[in-house]
C-alpha cells in the first residue's frame, strides 16, 4: 500500500497534466517546433555569413529533427523549402552534385524549380522576378566558367520546357553560348555574387515577417543576465541540482541507496564515454627520454647490426604524386587571374578544379607562366 503522500504527489502531477491538456506528446513537438525553428535561423545566419561549413552542420541537425518530430504545419513546410533551396543555392558552382533523380538538373537549376514556388511568399515582385533571372543566367554562367558549354546549352533547353522564363533571354543566352563568350559582360552582369546578396536580401525579408525566434530570445535573456561564462554555467548547475534535489525521496534509505545508484551510473557513464571517444594513440602511452633513431634505439635494445635491423625496417609509403600542370589547368589560371586578378588564388580555386592544389601552387604556376611568356616576348599572353 503506498504512502498518502506519494499518492498525493502522484495525483498532483497527473492533474497538472491532463488539467491542461499538456501531454508529452504534445510538449514534445511545442519542444521539437522551437527547435526547428532555431536551426532555421541559425541557418540563415550562416548563409548570410557566407559559412558554407556551420550552415552544413546545422542542417544535418535541422533534418535529424525533422525526421523525428511530426511537424507538418504550414510555416514548418515552407521553411523546409527554403532550407533545400538555400542548400542548392551554396553548391551552385558544383555542377557534380545532384539533388534530382535526373543527373542532368545541376544545383542551380533544382534550385529554380524550388523557387517558383516561393512566388506567393515573396511579396516583392521585383525581387522574385530578379532572382528568378539570376538563377537562370548563372546555370549557364557556371556552366561556361567549368568549359561546359554542352552543359550550358542542354540547361537552356531543360528552363525552356519545365520553366517559365522570357524567349528575350532565352535568344540572349544561346547566342553569348554559341559564341563561346565566358566573360560576356551579360554574364558578369548577373554574378555569382551578386545571386547570393539578392537570396540574402530575400531571407532578410522572410525573417523579418516570420521571426521564428522564440529559443533564440530565451538563450540572448539567459546569456544577458549572466555575467560570464562562468556565471552562465553556475546558473546551468543550479538549475540541474535543484530538479535533482526536488525528485529525491524523504526516506534516509531510499536517498542513500538512489544517491550510491546514481553515482556509480555517472562514473560508469563517463568511463564508457572516455574508452569510445578516446583516439587509438591515447591508448597505448609512449614515453621518450630523448629522440632516437629507430636503428640506434634497435642496437641499444638488442645490440643488432646496423644493416640487420635495416631489412626489417618498414619502408614509409612513397607520397601519391600530383599530376602534372596541363593545358587546361593553365587555361583555367589564365581566365581566373583575368577575371580577378593576380593574387586573389583562393578566389580562383573557388571557380575551377585545380585537382586538390592549393592557392601558393597557383602563384608558384603563374610565376612559371609568367617566365615562360616573357622569354618567348608573347603580347597575347592571355
């Protein structure tokens, strides 16, 4: 027979529930919602930040959430959209990576086809028509900047057939295409960069209407009120010492059997944590008093020959050696350098595929150009 107050507390907390309807259930998806939707605006900040790397790591939440929660309201919905359509917009001038079943729709052109139905949620006009058209002319931009120009003819034909879009551009496009100029000043017109200040413009707007701050507001008030770090995490610990002392039980057994119970789950709990999280190399301590090769450390140990223990020795694995600079990776540096100039290389390796090199090998490489073409005395260097 229980106590009278345990089933006091018992009738208490039930009350509390069903008295206002507030199931786990349904505190759960209010909990899941405000999560949802502070990872959409950590997103958005992302991407106005241009942090392609965080706004990656807060979608990969933002969809394990997603999955989980069964959200499908119409706000929820629509942020999904934009998230997809923000993704699409980042990896735009990665024509290798797919977000369609037809491996012939490029990120630029998914991300058109998701936009056209934002056309009831952007209130400006202008501004989804302009989007509209700088989607357009970078897929094919993009297109001619890689050397594609086959690309860039088939994506014409793919907007012509499944999107709305004016023959006027359609005619302009094909003729700068079919002339093979990649530096037209149409094209540089409609940038890249210029493409993602106007999204960033369109978000601007969509957060102003729909806030979707609540969590975001909860933790500024809790950070402001707090004085430090530290003073942040005294208030975190009270919180979580408090919640722990109001469940423990008022007999002096049961306290100090449920207290030994919980402080042999917490050290089992962080030595678990510890072994799997622990890198291989922490396992196996190595101590050294001074270096030594490996040939003198064998003959102090077992007083070998030098050339005995040199058979056994494990050879190091040769590098894997990077190919060399061809005529196209030369002609992807000219046309970078013409487009931003001399030294702007990691502008550069964001535009071409320079097969894994970094920015100081495309200044060593352009210094060789440059040595070469004025041995020669070429005018037409570029």
């Amino acid at each position: 027979m229980e106590p009278e107050s345990d089933k006091s507390d018992k009738s208490d907390t039930e009350s509390s529930y069903t008295d206002q309807n507030a199931t786990f259930p349904r505190v759960s998806a209010v909990a899941a919602g405000w999560m949802l939707d502070f990872m959409f605006v950590s997103m958005c900040h992302h991407f106005k930040a241009d942090k392609p790397d965080e706004f990656s790591r807060s979608l990969s939440i933002y969809k394990a959430i997603s999955k989980k929660s069964s959200l499908n309201g119409h706000f929820h919905v629509e942020k999904k959209l934009i998230c997809a359509f923000l993704t699409r917009v980042i990896h735009g001038k990665q024509l290798n990576v797919l977000f369609e079943e037809d491996s012939h729709v490029m990120p630029l052109m998914s991300a058109a086809k998701l936009w056209s139905k934002f056309e009831d949620v952007v209130t400006d006009e202008s501004l989804y028509k302009n989007i509209n058209i700088l989607l357009i002319v970078q897929t094919v931009a993009v297109c001619m900047e890689k050397g594609q120009r086959s690309s860039a003819s088939s994506a014409l034909k793919w907007f012509e057939n499944n999107h709305e879009i004016p023959q006027s551009l359609i005619v302009k496009l094909s003729t700068i295409v079919a002339q093979r100029e990649t530096y037209h000043p149409f094209l540089m017109s409609f940038s890249f960069s210029r493409l993602l200040e106007t999204v960033k413009s369109f978000v601007d707007a969509y957060l102003e209407k729909n806030p979707s701050d609540f969590l975001l507001k909860a933790a500024t008030e809790m950070v402001q009120s707090s004085g430090s770090i530290k003073d942040l995490e005294d208030v975190v610990t009270k919180d979580i010492s408090l919640s722990e002392t109001s469940s423990e039980s008022t007999e002096d057994g049961r306290e100090k059997e449920s207290t030994l119970c919980l402080r042999t789950k917490r050290k089992l709990l962080s030595t678990k944590i510890i072994d799997v999280w622990q890198p291989d190399t922490c396992k196996k301590p190595f101590v050294s008093l001074r270096r030594l090769s490996r040939n003198e450390l064998i003959q102090r140990l077992s007083g070998k020959s030098t050339d005995t223990c040199s058979k056994n020795e494990q050879k190091p694995k040769p590098r894997k050696a990077r190919g060399k600079w061809t005529c196209e990776l030369d002609q992807y540096l000219k046309d970078g350098v013409r487009r931003h100039g001399p030294g702007k290389w990691s502008r550069i390796l964001l535009d071409y595929d320079f097969e894994g090199r970094s920015g100081v090998m495309l200044k060593d490489r352009w210094r060789v150009l440059m040595r070469t073409e004025s041995k020669k005395g070429s005018a037409s260097f570029m």
